[in-house]
C-alpha cells in the first residue's frame, strides 16, 4: 500500500497524538507499505480554513498516486476544503485519525457549535475513522452515527526501551523513601498540572517528590503561573522540572518512580497511562479522557474527578503511607499493560481496515 499522511508540522509535535501519528507511519512501513508525510503549515484557525483551496495540494494527493490518504483529524480546518477537492479527484480512500475533538473541549457555548459543525463536514467528508480510544469513538459517533466505518486501535504498549525495572524501594514495606511522583505531559492548562500541585501541597512537606516530564515552552504563559504557584506554596525544593526527554530517559524515570499522575481537566487517549502499565506503574488518573478506559479503579490505580485535588492528595497519602498495597497495585499495573495491543498490532489493525476500504 502507498499512502500519503497529511499532517500540519509534519511529525515534529510532541503531544501524545504527535507520537501516535509517528509510531502508525513508522510501524507501517516496516510492515512493507510506503508512507509519505505531507506537511501543512501551522495556521490559526480562521486561515487553516482556507488552505484546502491550494490546488497544487490537492494535484499532488489526488491522480491515483496513492492507496490511501491519511489525516490527522486535529487539522481538519485545512483539510476539510481539501477533501471536497479530493472526493471528486483522488481514488483511495480518506481516513481520518481521531485523537480528540476541538467540539469537546473546554471552550465557549457559541465556540462549540462552531467547531462542531465543521468537524462534522469535516468527518463527512472521510471514507472512514481510526480512533485512539473508545472516547474519541464515542465522541466521533455523535457527530457521524453509525455512517462512517470505523476502527479503534489504542497506543501500543511497547514503545520505551528495554525491561521495566520495578525497584526494591517500590515494593518494600514501611516508608523509608520518599513517594515518587510522576507527571508526564506537556505544561498545558488542560493537562491539569496545577490540580497535582494544589494536591501535594496538601500534604506533609516531607515524604514525597514530583518529576515532571514535558515541554515547559508549549504555553509559556501556564508554565510560569505553575511555577509561582510552587513558589507561593512553599514546595519548591520537592519538585523537579525535567523537560523534554527521550524514550530511554524516559523509561529510566518511569521505573524510578512510584506512581504516575494524570489529572488532566480533558484529554484524549491514555497513551501515557499505558506506558505507565508497561513499567509496572500504577496510575492516579481523572475520568476526563482516555485514561478512565484504561485504569481499573482500585485495582492498578485510582480515578478521580477533574479537577479534584482532595482526592488524588488521599490517594498519594494512601501510597506513602502503605507500602505493601502500592507493591499490589504495581503488580496490577504491570499485568494490565498485557490487556493493550504493540504498536506492530496497531498498525497491521489499521492497515487491515484501510485496505477493507
């Protein structure tokens, strides 16, 4: 199968569906189909509208050239003109990948209505739509029921290098070491930082310590008010500012820590939380997005309301204080990743629905 993959930036994002996107094509291809990325440029809302009116584009992507032609449905403003153009145009089939739906975010009544109506003609104009999770299936539904042919395959479980390396310190009893947390996310306000900060702080200053994992530069804004809500809270010196890492960086952190939490006040699939699981690490997470399909309450983490700080402070205050029920839900953590698909069965599940179309 030749496909062409159109995405705005390409695959340079480092957002969670930035990685989805990556790993699909990568996984594809080795598989034996070809893949060829075509880069849109970032735009703000308004202008993306009109960028389907390139003809050029829609030369390229149209002729028999390719199979198949992918999109990332977060770019549906400059894609929506470009398929109508395509319809008429190209021989493959469209598929949409659906992360998460501008429709469903946290945005203004009249703003919603706005967004949903052109991500609906935007859906409608796909021949089909592969999901991340059973959210975005869900949310996907309401727009296009039961009209589009659709596929759900999560984030593979296997991306980060090497064994999960579960230490002596996370299964010992008592509390001789400190409780450590992990937040693993860009520093955006939707990722809920400030909720994890609001419920740490809650706790005795003592005991604990938070790695965070993201890019601190993708709103700046949020970050430095994160940062002086630290400062007013006195918790400074417990906290760390990782960055941007790499996947082997990465998995070293994620086998060091304790527990890892999500408390995003939206969020689309639980990516993270399943590499969480491939670590044996259990997962504090709210039930605003993928995460809530992929944690089982009690028994490999905990789920929250967003935006409830109060709890996930009892649930780390439960972790720190008993050692021998976090060794039982790192255990869980660690068997539930086996419930979740390799990036190899995602791709051959995708590219299977593809060539169905």
């Amino acid at each position: 199968m030749r496909a062409a993959f159109v995405t705005c930036g390409g695959f340079d994002d480092l957002t969670g569906a930035g990685v989805y996107d990556r790993r699909l094509a990568g996984h594809l291809r080795e598989r034996g189909d070809t893949v060829d990325v075509v880069s849109l440029p970032r735009r703000c809302y308004a202008r993306s509208l009109g960028e389907g009116l390139s003809g050029g584009l829609a030369g390229t992507l149209a002729g028999g050239r390719y199979d198949a032609i992918i999109e990332d449905e977060q770019d549906h403003p400059s894609l929506l003109l470009l398929n109508r153009r395509l319809r008429r145009r190209a021989e493959g089939p469209i598929v949409a990948i659906v992360h998460r739906l501008r429709c469903r975010g946290r945005c203004p009544g009249a703003a919603r209505l706005i967004f949903r109506r052109i991500e609906k003609l935007y859906l409608d104009s796909t021949d089909g739509i592969v999901c991340d999770s059973e959210i975005a299936h869900r949310a996907a539904g309401t727009l296009c029921p039961g009209d589009r042919p659709f596929i759900v395959a999560y984030p593979g479980r296997d991306r980060l290098p090497g064994r999960p390396a579960v230490r002596d310190r996370r299964a010992g009893g008592g509390r001789a070491a400190d409780l450590r947390v992990l937040f693993v996310g860009n520093v955006i306000r939707r990722k809920g930082l400030h909720v994890l900060v609001d419920a740490l702080a809650s706790l005795p200053p003592v005991g604990w310590r938070l790695d965070v994992v993201g890019s601190l530069a993708a709103d700046s804004r949020y970050a430095a008010a994160v940062r002086r809500q630290i400062a007013e809270r006195g918790i400074g010196e417990r906290i760390c500012f990782r960055g941007v890492v790499g996947d082997g960086l990465l998995a070293r952190i994620l086998d060091d820590g304790h527990v890892l939490v999500v408390p995003s006040i939206e969020e689309g699939s639980g990516m993270v939380s399943i590499e969480a699981f491939s670590r044996a690490l259990p997962v504090i997470a709210s039930r605003a997005g993928g995460a809530a399909e992929v944690v089982s309450h009690g028994r490999d983490g905990f789920l929250v309301d967003p935006g409830d700080a109060a709890m996930i402070a009892s649930y780390l205050e439960l972790l720190m204080e008993n050692r021998g029920y976090l060794r039982k839900v790192s255990t869980a953590a660690g068997v539930s990743a086996a419930r979740f698909p390799t990036w190899a069965e995602s791709a051959e599940a995708v590219s299977s629905f593809i060539r169905s179309l």
